[in-house]
C-alpha cells in the first residue's frame, strides 16, 4: 500500500484569476486560448470554498523574501498588522504570498492563483493556456453612508466562455470584469 504523500501528485493545471488592471495596463497580454502565456502570479489564501472553482489547495515550498522581515500593515480603518512576504515555489510556477505569519518550508496552501502587476510579486507562471473565462461581479455601495467602499454583491459572479480575454474590460457603474486563465503548466 502506498503513503498519501507519494500518491499525490502536483497538478497539471493551475487556474489562475489574471488581473483587469493587469491586462489594461498592457503589461500583461489578454489571455488566449493554446497560447504561451507568463504572467507575474500573487497567491491569495481563501478558505476552502466548493462553489469557487478558482480557489485551489496547493503544496509548495516557502522561500522568504525581503531577508525574512515583515512589513507593517496600516490602512485608514485603524487596525495594523505585520505582513510576511513569501516565495512559494510549485511545479513550474512561482508566487508571492503576503501572510500575516512567518512560513518556511514546505507548505499546502489554500486559495487563488492570480496574474497581477509585476511590481506587485516576484512570482511567475509560464504555461499553455487551456480554457478563458471573463468573471464578471456585481457591486454595491450603501446608499446611506456617503463615499462607503464598493463591496461585492454575494452570489452575482457569473463566466462567460471566451477564446480571448478582451484588451479592455468595459463594464456599467457597478459591474467589474476580470480574466480568468485555466493553465496547463509545463511539467
């Protein structure tokens, strides 16, 4: 009989969420259907969630960056905290994951793989792109609280199938759009 750990494999496609703003910008090209893409890649961590196809439970070792040293976090609500950036090295892709602890090692890791700006992350995916969806969200602002932040309206995200993502992403007032890429990494 064999141990768990030897039965598992790493996985052959990795979704990843491309950024709006990262196609917009140009830095990165829409995604497309049998191309080579390479994308920077951030790694976000959700909990575990079935109805969410992009959010995925990945093993990889932890590398720090920045000497291992935290940065501290302090937005306008008040609240502060340390923020830990951190290589996470897959098969055949790399990301940076900002986590409120110190990791090292190897690790399993849930939640989402996502193509954003490079100044943002150190990590890269390279790989032949297998399926294109554009996420699109519903957002709302409390009409009683002046200037209150956009927040996504639960159970509104809805796909629709794409051989490429658009260059630009147009949208009413309180719809957002955002590229998803199926990836089938090279191994």
């Amino acid at each position: 009989m064999t141990d768990q750990h030897e039965k598992w494999r790493p996985p052959t496609h990795l979704p990843v969420l491309v950024t709006d703003s990262s196609v917009e910008d140009g830095e990165t090209p829409p995604p497309e259907v049998g191309v080579i893409g390479e994308f920077p890649l951030l790694f976000q961590e959700f909990p575990t969630d079935p109805a969410d196809p992009w959010i995925v439970t990945l093993r990889a070792s932890a590398e720090p960056l920045h000497a291992g040293k935290p940065t501290r976090q302090q937005p306008r609500t008040g609240e502060q905290w340390r923020d830990w950036a951190v290589l996470l090295r897959g098969a055949d892709w790399t990301a940076t994951w900002y986590t409120r602890r110190p990791v090292l090692g190897q690790v399993e890791v849930t939640g989402r793989l996502i193509g954003d700006l490079a100044y943002a992350t150190t990590g890269r995916i390279r790989g032949r792109i297998i399926r294109v969806q554009v996420a699109a969200d519903r957002y709302h602002r409390d009409p009683d609280i002046p200037h209150s932040p956009w927040k996504q309206m639960p159970g509104t995200r809805h796909y629709r199938e794409v051989t490429t993502a658009p260059r630009f992403f147009a949208g009413v007032t309180r719809t957002t759009e955002t590229a998803i890429a199926r990836w089938a990494c090279w191994t």
